[in-house]
C-alpha cells in the first residue's frame, strides 16, 4: 500500500489548488534527492505517489482546462517513472513546469529549483 492510499477524493478537495500542487511538488522534491542515488526502486516509488497525488487532484478538479493540463504533466512523470535509468534533465524541466501551475507555487522556483 502506497502512502497515499488512504487519502479520498473527498479528504483531497479540502486542501486549494495551491496546497495540491505544492504537496506533489513535495513529492518532487524528494524524487530530486534520489536522482543520484543507484536505487530505482526508491525513485520509482516516489514517481508512484506523485502520480497518485496528482490523479486526486485531476479526479477532483472542476476547471476542464486545468484538468486537460494536469494529464498532460502527468504524462511527462509517467515517462519519468517507466525510464530505465534516470533522468535529472528531464525531472528538473518536469519539476519546474508542475511548479508553474499556481502563483503560490511559482514562488518557490526560486527556492527549490539551481
């Protein structure tokens, strides 16, 4: 079980746009400190609970537009989690892009991205 697992759609649509996306840019973040690691299992792992952070957020959101976006990110971590190696470029422009959806999380670029 995922660490995530428990987590309902309901419990989800409680936090804002802002908090969503900064919980699964957290995710992110942590996927960043295991690019350098040799254990992909860990990384995948982590790829696999911003996926389900970000399929609440998609299963929860009204706005059509956001949504259509949001699938699209989804598609550039789902690329990330099936590589058979990793990919720091490729995280960090990911990375970068999921931080670019809201202003509260624009913010931090600054802080978390070199």
């Amino acid at each position: 079980m995922t660490q995530h697992a428990s987590l309902t759609p309901e419990r989800w649509t409680r936090f804002s746009l802002d908090q969503q996306v900064l919980m699964v840019a957290n995710e992110m973040n942590r996927a960043s400190k295991l690019l350098g690691d040799e254990d992909l299992d860990a990384l995948r792992r982590t790829y696999e609970r911003v996926l389900r952070l970000l399929d609440l957020t998609v299963t929860t959101q009204p706005r059509r537009g956001l949504r259509r976006e949001l699938l699209r990110w989804r598609d550039l971590v789902a690329t990330l989690y099936i590589a058979p190696q990793a990919d720091a470029a490729s995280h960090a422009e990911a990375f970068r892009c999921l931080l670019r959806f809201t202003p509260a999380a624009s913010s931090q670029i600054p802080h978390l991205m070199p």
